[in-house]
C-alpha cells in the first residue's frame, strides 16, 4: 500500500468520526461496557476453572481401618495401597493424631471432646495421594475392597458440585459474551451503516470511476477497528482497576484463595479484549458495507 494511499484512509477515518461525533461517542461507550462486562465473565470463569483445578489436585483419599487390626495387618494394606497405579504417597494416622487433628479444627469448641474422656472413638487411617485425579475413583474403590478397610472417602460429592457450579458458570459466561458481542456488533454496524449511507453517492461514483471495493472499503474498516480499539482501552482499564479492588477484598479474608495473579494474566485478558473490540468493529463495518458496495 502507498503512503499517499495510507494518507487518505487514514484522513477520511478522522473525518468520518468527527463528522459522526455523538454516534461514535455511543459505539464506544457501548463497546467498552459490553467489553467489560465480557472480560469479568470471562475472569470469573477462568478463576472458577483455576479453583476447580487447585482442589482436584489436593484431593486424597481417606482410608479408615477397621478397629483392633495389628500392626502386620496394618503393614500389609500399606503395601497393597502402594502396590496400586499411580500412587504418590501414603501416611499412616494413627487414632490418637486424628483426635488431636480434631481437637485443633473445632478451636473453642474442643470442650465437647471431654466428653468421651480416655475414649477414642476415631479409627486408624491412611492419607493417600495419587498423581492424577481421575484415578482417585479408581483407586478408592479398590481401596475400600481391601480386607481390613472400613471406608476410603475422598469428598467426591464437594468435587461434583464445584464441577457442576463450573460448568454452569462457563455456559452462561459464554451464552452472555455471545449477546453482548452481538449488541456491540450491531451498534457498530449501525454507526458506520449511517456513515456509509451519508456517503453513498460518492461510493457509488468511485465504483463508477473503477475504484476496487477495498479501496472504498479500508476507510470504514479503520472506522470500525478504532471504535472498537477506543472502546477495548477503556474496558481494560476499568478492568484491570475492578479486578485489582476485587483481589484485595477477596485476599483480605481468604488469604489462600488460589486467585489468578494480576501479572502477566491481566495483560492477556486485557490484549484478547482490545483484540475483540478491533475485531467486532472490523466486521461490523464489512457488514455495513456489503450492500452498498453492490451498486
């Protein structure tokens, strides 16, 4: 492309957003709130997705032993267990750790624990932790077989339900991104559709005079990709200051919130977004285009 061509795009996209100043104002601040409203769905379900992934991979089985086993009886599950696919470790939790385990998780309420005095009514039990998480069925129901062995949990009801909150969260994530990229593709159509209309006569003589449809076409195209860019700036700005006030409220009471860090991931967050917008414009303005361009 030449420079004086270049030139001429780049000088009838000035002309063309100044000459359509309130409509541009509105593709902008509809692009940049659609936008925005996109990328905290979009960071809710990649932080749901992160969430679901730290706790599957913290998922361990829980082997109770029946009561009055001895030690060899003991020694022979743990090797079976170990014998098992993909087993990583295995601890051995005696009755008496458990209690005191108990003990520390009910705090100020330990006090009900006087109650049984010398009794110990927790059984022994192994802490076994696989390298994947989709053996742990697997291997629990293995597990539970075992002679010797009273229960082997692994809180599997907890990991549905967090997989099924996910994958509800993910479909209307994405449902909503659709309309709202449909809402913003409309109204950028629209503004360029009643620039192009204003300019129609003089589309149709450059046809006449053998202009190519993308020699008329880029001026538009620019327009579209720089509402849709002015929009995408301000959605991300104002996204990365939500999400930033988000993070410190959320780190204030849980601390070990597995959040996704604000670096480097708000900056691809904020690039998908700003190529979003310049892309949604793009097409809107090819849209516009396409009937006028037939004369």
């Amino acid at each position: 492309m030449k420079l004086r061509t270049s030139e001429y795009f780049i000088q009838e996209t000035l002309r063309s957003l100044r000459r359509n100043n309130w409509m541009s104002f509105a593709s902008v601040g509809t692009v940049a709130v659609s936008l925005f409203v996109l990328g905290v769905f979009l960071l809710l379900v990649l932080n749901m997705n992160r969430l679901a992934s730290s706790l599957e991979s913290q998922v361990q089985i829980s082997v109770y032993l029946a009561d009055g086993l001895s030690e060899s009886a003991r020694k022979d599950i743990a090797s079976d267990i170990e014998a098992l696919q993909g087993i990583e470790e295995i601890r051995y939790v005696p009755k008496e750790e458990a209690k005191e385990r108990l003990a520390k998780r009910l705090g100020d309420q330990k006090y009900l624990l006087d109650a049984l005095g010398e009794k110990n009514p927790l059984p022994d039990s192994f802490e076994v932790v696989l390298k994947s998480p989709a053996l742990v069925e697997t291997a629990a129901a293995a597990i539970t077989r075992m002679d010797g062995v009273e229960q082997a949990k692994y809180g599997q009801d907890v990991i549905e339900h967090l997989f099924a909150i996910t994958r509800l969260i993910r479909i209307f994530g994405l449902a909503l991104m659709v309309l709202l990229a449909g809402a913003t593709l409309f109204i950028i159509s629209n503004t360029i559709r009643l620039t192009v209309f204003a300019r129609r006569k003089e589309v149709a003589i450059m046809k006449y005079v053998g202009a190519t449809d993308w020699f008329i076409r880029w001026p538009f195209l620019l327009e579209g990709m720089v509402l849709g860019f002015v929009g995408g700036v301000l959605a991300a700005i104002a996204l990365q200051s939500f999400y930033a006030a988000m993070a410190a409220k959320i780190y204030e009471t849980l601390a070990f919130f597995p959040l996704l860090p604000q670096y480097p991931y708000m900056y691809y967050v904020s690039a998908a977004i700003l190529l979003s917008g310049m892309g949604i414009g793009a097409l809107g303005s090819t849209i516009s285009l396409k009937r006028f361009l037939k004369v």
